[in-house]
C-alpha cells in the first residue's frame, strides 16, 4: 500500500475518500476519482471498501478481503491512490458516518472530501446525523451523462459529471456470469483476480474455475441488515 503522500509548507492535506462495494472495482471508479483529484487539487485519495454493506442486504456480495485485494490491485499504479481497511475491520454494518469519523480520528490533518456516486447524494439529506456528515466532510457527487441530480442546495455538496461512470459494478459481475469479457471495463490485475478465484460464477463453475494451487481466503462471517435510518453513500456504487 503507497503510504500518504506528504504535503510540504504545513498546509494542510486535502484527502480524497472514495467508498464503495467495489465488487468488482473498475475503470469507472477509478476515473471518477482522478477527475475529483484534479477538479479540487486532491493530495490523495484513499479508497474505503465497506466491510458488511447494508444496501447489498438483497444480493451476495464478495467477501471483503476479495473486494480490499481487488482495489489494491487495480490502485497500485497511481502514487496518489491508497486503499484503507477502516470499514472492512470494523464490525458490524458500513455506515457513511463512521467511516469519516475514523478517517478524520487517524488523519486530523486533512480536510476531507467524500466522493460518492450521483444516486447516493439524493439519499443523504434523509440520514440520521446529517448535519455531522455535512462538518466532516465536503460532499462530492459524481454523475453519470444524462444522470439528473436535483440541487441539494448544499455549499458542502457539489456535482461532477464523469463519462466513465457509465460503467456498472452490476453490468461487470453480469458479464463475468454470463462468460462475457470485461477487458478494459475493469483493470487487467482485476480481470484476472476475477478468473483465478471464479468470482460472480454460480457455485459450480466457481469450483471448477479454481484451478489446483489456488490459495482460497477464509471466508468471513457477513451478516447483512437493511437499509437503516443513517446510511452509506459508500455501498451505493
């Protein structure tokens, strides 16, 4: 993992936080965050996996150590990109709140800037300690074309429209169900990750897509719960 970068002259570090389910990551949100680098003079991004994510609470999702291993894969050739286990080693439910209070704990000083995909920021004025989220963080939404996002009237928020949004997490594990290729949606590391452990295949064609030698992670306990009153913007993408 690249370690923080090191901002000279004591002002203070502007730290992109880009969470997510990240099952699979791919080019989408990788672009998104190297356009909100660029947009707001990032430092850094660090990139959350959610641990036990409660919107996916209706679909399996990918245990967690698959979906760390993955964006360290696809991150590890940017400088700027670092990849934090912050939700994955909490227990319980990835909640938006929690993972800015332990980020501004282990980072004081940094601003932070929390880039979420567009569908999540529509659904955070209605969460459970909304004004705190609003003090932690400065809220960036990113959009897909065409996507419509109504004003939120919020100088914490703002909107960014990134083309490569257009690439889905869902339409990637249909592809790879259905034996279709995601070269290029996804980085070339995280197609093969993919293959070598038979992600997103029924339990058949996983077992016979492993071939012998394979190290197997231990699976985890991953109990889900449903949508709450304090959400996370983090699994929504």
């Amino acid at each position: 993992m690249t370690e923080p970068v090191q901002v000279p002259g004591g002002r203070r570090i502007r730290l992109g936080v880009m969470g997510g389910t990240f099952d699979p990551i791919h080019h989408g949100h990788l672009v998104a965050a190297s356009e909100v680098a660029s947009k707001f003079g990032l430092d850094e991004v660090v990139f959350v996996p959610t641990g036990e994510p409660w919107q996916k609470s209706s679909r399996r999702v990918s245990l967690a150590e698959h979906r760390y291993l993955m964006t360290v894969i696809a991150t590890a050739s940017n400088p700027r990109f670092t990849v934090s286990r912050v939700d994955i080693e909490r227990p319980g439910p990835t909640y938006t709140i929690d993972t800015l209070r332990d980020l501004r704990a282990e980072r004081p000083e940094a601003d932070l800037y929390f880039i979420t995909g567009a569908d999540a920021m529509a659904q955070i004025v209605g969460w459970k300690d909304v004004d705190e989220l609003w003090s932690l963080a400065h809220f960036v939404g990113v959009t897909r074309p065409g996507h419509e996002l109504p004003d939120l009237g919020r100088a914490e928020v703002s909107l960014l429209e990134v083309p490569a949004m257009a690439i889905s997490s869902t339409d990637c594990r249909a592809r790879v169900a259905s034996h279709e290729p995601v070269w290029y949606l996804v980085p070339d590391g995280v197609v093969q990750y993919i293959a070598k452990y038979g992600l997103y295949l029924d339990d058949a064609n996983a077992r016979a897509a492993r071939a012998d030698g394979v190290i197997h992670l231990a699976p985890t306990q991953t109990p889900f719960r449903r949508a709450g009153a304090a959400g996370s913007a983090s699994a929504a993408w």
